[in-house]
C-alpha cells in the first residue's frame, strides 16, 4: 500500500514542469529588437526566433490565430495567448509585444513582457 502511495507521489512531482528558464531567456529577447519591412515580417521572424528557443528546451509553441491589439499613433500593443508543450503537459504563457514605425516604412518589434 505505501508503495503505491509513494509511486503516485513521485509521479505528480514529475509531472510538475517549471518554464521559469524558458520564461527567462524570452525576457532577455526583449534586449533585441526585431527590424523588418512590415508588421508580418517582424512577426515571422519573432515566431521563428521563439520557436528556436523552445525547440532548445524540447518544447512546442502553439501562437493564437489572433492576439489582443491596442494601437496608438504608429505603435501598436499586441498581447499573445501562447500555449508551451511539455513533455509532461501544456502551460500557458502571456507574451506583449511591441510594434512600432522608426523610418519610413520600416518597423521594429520589441518584447516588453512575458507573464
């Protein structure tokens, strides 16, 4: 009986995944911003950069169809819904993004926060 009750308890203690690192090197991303002729080439290479750093922790990245966006002047707030796969589950993370006009015609992305 013990047995069982001490498997079941180191199980949940597996099961348990932190993705404070991961959240961490996203936050250090914030350091370099992301420059590109419009809003959906920042993106695609912001999603291509996140990807490469979950792929390094043997994780998934599952972006949202669409995000939250607030829009002031020529600087716009987007706020990601992103979904991590473990291997033990799925976690869910908050990324705010910032995109802005700096030149004509060309863009820079910025990280400003990951939750």
């Amino acid at each position: 009986m013990e047995k069982n009750k001490q498997q079941k308890t180191r199980k949940k203690r597996v099961s348990r995944e932190s993705i404070i690192a991961f959240k961490k090197e996203l936050k250090s991303l914030s350091m370099e911003p992301i420059y590109g002729e419009s809003l959906k080439d920042i993106l695609a290479r912001l999603t291509s950069k996140l990807e490469q750093v979950a792929l390094s922790y043997g994780y998934e990245i599952e972006f949202p169809e669409r995000a939250k966006k607030e829009v002031e002047g020529d600087v716009y707030y987007f706020i990601y819904p992103i979904k991590v796969k473990t291997k033990h589950g799925e976690k869910r993370l908050t990324l705010e993004v910032e995109y802005m006009l700096y030149e004509e015609g060309r863009w820079m992305g910025i990280i400003t926060d990951v939750l």
